[in-house]
C-alpha cells in the first residue's frame, strides 16, 4: 500500500469521526425540536440543558484538531560533536537502509527505541526526524544486536511509516480524549448522586432509621447514564478506529524487521528481539528493588548510579537472565495492539535463508559512547525531577541499602501488631507478643488478625497452617526491628541475590538462624527460648 493510498485511508478514519460528531449533534438537535412541539415549556427547558450539556464534549472534541504541541521525550540530546561514533554508525546505517539519516538522536532513560517525523500536510510532506535510543537498550545490547534495533527503527522511514503515524495519532488522540471527557462527566454525576444518598444515610441513622445502601464506585446507577451511553457510541467507533490501523501498523512492523534483517544479518535481529523482553522485565524489577530503595528513606543512589547500576545487575544476573532469553514471552496479542507478538517476529525472521552472519560486531553497544559516565550524569539531570534531584545521595549501594531498611525496619508494621493491641489493649511490642507466645495465647490472638474465608472457618491444627506462614513472618519483622534499634542488625548488599540481614554472631561463634528461632516460637508446641537469645537482654 502506498504512502498517498494510506494517507486517504488514514484521512478518511479521522474523518470518520468528525461525521460521528456532526451526527450526534444532529440528532440532539432533532430530539431538542421535538421537545420544542410536544413537551410543555418548564420540562423542555430541564431537557434542553442535558442535551447542551451532552452537546458540549462532542463539539469539544471535533474542535481540538490541532493537538497540543508535543515537547518531546525525557532525555539528553546529543549532537554528532557529543557523539560521533553514535552518529558515525546511524548515519551508515540509514545509509544501507536506504533512507535520510535523522536531524536528532535523543537518548533517554527507558528500554525503547523509536523514530518520529514532524512531517507536514496530513503527512504526505516529509519534516525533521528524530531518533530515540534508550540507554538501558545500550547497556543490556551488544552493538550487533543495537545495530539490528536501529536498523528496524530506521526501516520505518522506508515506506513513509513516521511521516503517517502523526495523522493515525491524531485520530486516535481525539476519540480517546472525547470518551474520557463523557466518562469524567459520568463518573461527577454518579459521585454527586452517591454523596446525596450518604447525607440521607446520615440523617436516617441519626433519627434510628435503617438507611439505604450508598453504592460502590463500580456501581454508578443510574446517574450519568446519558453520558455513559454517549461514550458508549465513541468506544464503538474507537474499536473499529484501532482494528482498523493495527493490520497496517503490524505490516510496517514487519516490514522493518526485514529490513533489520537485511542490513544487521538475521542472527543479530532475532537475538536483539529475543533480549528486549528480558531487558524490559530486567528494567522494572532494577527500578522497583535498586534505583527507588531509597524512596521513603528520600535518599537517592551515587550521582550517576541511578541509572547506571542497571549495567551492574545485568552483569550480576547473567546466568538468571540466561534462562529468560530461552523462552518467549507467551502474549494473548490485543486487538488494539500495534505491534505484532515478539514471538511471532522472532518466528519470522528465524524463517528466512541463513545469511551465514554471526554478530558482526561483537563489542558492547555502550561503548558506542564517548563517556558512557558523562551521559548516565546527563540523563539523571534530564530525566529526574527537580526535588528527586534535590535529595541526599548515598555514599554507596550499601549505603543506600542501610538507611533504606533503617527506615523501613523502624516503621515495620504488621496484621500481628493491629491483632495484639486489640487483644491486649497494650502496645504490640516484641516482648509483649513473646509473653503471650509463652502463656499459649499466641493462636486465639492469631483470630484477631485480617483473615480469609476459609482461615476464618478452619478450626484446630488447619487453623494453625493457615495463620503460621503470616505469623512467621510478623515475628521476623518484630526481631529486625527490635534489633535494628539497637544498633545490632547490619544488611548485607548483592546484586545477584535479595539483600540479607546479618545478625551478630553467637557466644560460641556460630551463626545466629533467625528462621529456625521463629519457627520455634510459632511451632504446635512454642518454644521463644531461641528467639530471645537473638536479643541482647532477656525479654521478660
């Protein structure tokens, strides 16, 4: 399919949606012109409101064509005198590819990469173009396997795949934003009718009246129902829009895995898809257990480490990342979804006639980079906000890990805690939970704890299972917080395993087991001798 034949198409689909627009307004007009004939004056007036009212997001929508202008992505630009390896190797590369080279490279501080025209008249008119490369993809990728993400990126310029999106975009832009504009009013009507029914409640209560039940968030009622039905009529044409455009956006997708294919070699276009999934999963779990460890303690990682100790745990985790690489990710592929299944890529390409490749080049597709710590600095300043920016910073990693878990071991709360202060009305300290432990109180006390159906209905011994792995934990975290107190806990750090607590070593010089201490205290048959000689002094 040409780029003019694609362009009509994608016209005619946002032209669909102004034609849904005017249609709406018609019809609205023509129930206001029926009320007008038929309805008397004081009951028309409330029903001409409600059709303005409804009127109002579809004409809002038809005339926010032009889209607030894009700013562009979190990151650090960087011209061919910053990088001219980076740009030497685009430039070649978009060169073999066949295409204009791109105006600008941003690098930013995610696993993607992706291309962008600012083209002109409804995308038939090229424009300036840019190039995103995230710089966790060049610290996870060999420069073979980047030069096979690049290659694809760049392939999408073949066939004029960027300088249509913006119109595809733009369509799909403008339908989501009126349905979210009709599910705002929807979700202000139900809450306005919810917040009524809780005053009615109120005043029944106060006179000794049984009051009616306020319904949930996930059951409007009635109220907002015309709004609903009018989002209604736009997700309808929203899934036509989307099913619509995903068959071309999968075919360019492809099409530019070819052209991977050809200009990297097929064996560095598989691996290069085979490694993004594992990266991306690699990524998340970086962010949530090591960049962010510090949040509640608000103390960031080193300067430069926040992004750049992702290297370090790939490096640390290889072999665990290994096993990822081995099996595709099984996707359910969504009806919306631009992008084909990377298994069913990865399918394609090892289809096609061995072309006798290996990783042509076998370096690490972040020395690409003049000064790889130059730009892990940069993109921290880029991409984190002023007050991130603003924190304290950790000497180390280790560092990092000790103020984090202080905080996190001094505020320790559990189920445990909220079921001793009700059972007991004292505060839930570790040697309280130990006295009732030794008085056998510890499974009634247990009852009070947050339980499911069937814990709650379970009786004797089965009771006892279900509750014990909850306890087992709550006592662990009542120790480590009693003995982080103290000043007597250290954590040990690690990039390829969770990080530990080290507790003091023993009299004897042997290690201290907290889980066989808490398995003792909360076996059938207790016994807190273990746990409190983990203490410093006896608890009593």
């Amino acid at each position: 399919m040409g780029a003019t034949v694609r362009a009509v198409r994608a016209l005619v689909l946002l032209a669909g949606f102004y034609l849904l627009g005017v249609l709406l307004l018609a019809v609205l007009g023509g129930v206001d012109y029926l009320l007008y004939l038929f309805v008397p004056a004081g009951i028309a007036a409330k029903l001409y409101l409600l059709s303005v009212l409804l009127a109002i997001p579809v004409v809002r929508g038809m005339f926010m064509l032009r889209t607030p202008k894009a700013e562009g992505p979190d990151g650090v630009r960087v011209t061919e005198a910053d990088e001219p390896e980076l740009w030497r190797t685009v430039r070649e590369l978009a060169e073999r590819v066949g295409t204009r080279a791109p105006a600008e490279i941003v690098l930013t501080a995610e696993v993607n990469a992706a291309v962008f025209e600012r083209s002109r008249f409804l995308g038939l008119l090229p424009g300036p173009r840019t190039l995103i490369l995230g710089v966790p993809l060049m610290q996870g990728l060999g420069e073979a396997q980047l030069r096979a993400v690049i290659a694809h990126e760049l392939g999408h310029y073949i066939n004029s795949d960027t300088r249509l999106a913006a119109l595809t975009v733009r369509g799909r832009t403008q339908i989501i934003r009126t349905i979210r504009h009709f599910e705002e009013r929807s979700g202000n009507a139900a809450e306005r009718e919810r917040e009524k029914m809780r005053k009615k409640a109120a005043r029944a209560e106060a006179k000794g009246r049984t009051p009616k039940e306020v319904p949930g968030e996930d059951e409007p009622g009635r109220a907002g129902m015309t709004y609903r039905a009018m989002a209604r009529i736009y997700t309808l044409y929203a899934d036509f829009y989307f099913r619509a455009t995903r068959a071309g956006a999968r075919r360019q997708e492809y099409a530019a895995d070819l052209a991977s294919a050809r200009i990297a070699g097929r064996e560095a276009t598989v691996s290069a898809l085979r490694e993004l999934p594992v990266l991306d999963a690699a990524h998340d779990f970086y962010l949530r257990s090591y960049a962010t460890l510090g949040q509640e303690a608000e103390v960031l990682p080193p300067r430069g480490e926040f992004f750049g100790g992702f290297g370090r745990l790939l490096s640390a985790r290889a072999l665990e990342l290994l096993k990822l690489r081995d099996e595709l990710p099984a996707e359910t592929p969504s009806p919306y979804d631009s992008h084909p299944p990377i298994a069913d890529r990865v399918r394609r390409i090892e289809a096609l006639p061995d072309d006798g490749r290996t990783h042509e080049s076998a370096g690490a597709a972040l020395a690409l980079l003049t000064d790889p710590d130059r730009t892990l600095l940069a993109l921290e300043d880029a991409v984190l906000t002023p007050r991130a920016r603003a924190l304290p910073r950790a000497d180390d990693w280790q560092d990092l890990l000790e103020r984090a878990m202080a905080g996190q071991v001094a505020d320790f709360r559990s189920p445990l805690h909220q079921a001793v202060a009700r059972y007991t009305g004292e505060q839930p300290t570790l040697s309280v939970v130990l006295g009732l432990i030794d008085e056998g109180r510890l499974w009634k006390v247990a009852q009070r704890m947050p339980l499911s159906d069937e814990a709650a209905a379970a009786e004797g011994r089965a009771f006892r299972e279900f509750v014990r792995p909850a306890l087992h934990s709550s006592v662990s975290g009542m120790v480590l917080a009693e003995l982080g107190s103290r000043s007597l806990l250290r954590w040990e750090f690690s990039w390829s395993r969770p990080a530990t607590a080290q507790l003091a070593t023993a009299a004897d010089g042997g290690e201290r087991d907290l889980d066989a201490a808490v398995e003792a205290a909360v076996a059938d048959v207790p016994d807190t001798r273990p746990l409190r000689a983990l203490l410093p002094t006896p608890a009593p």
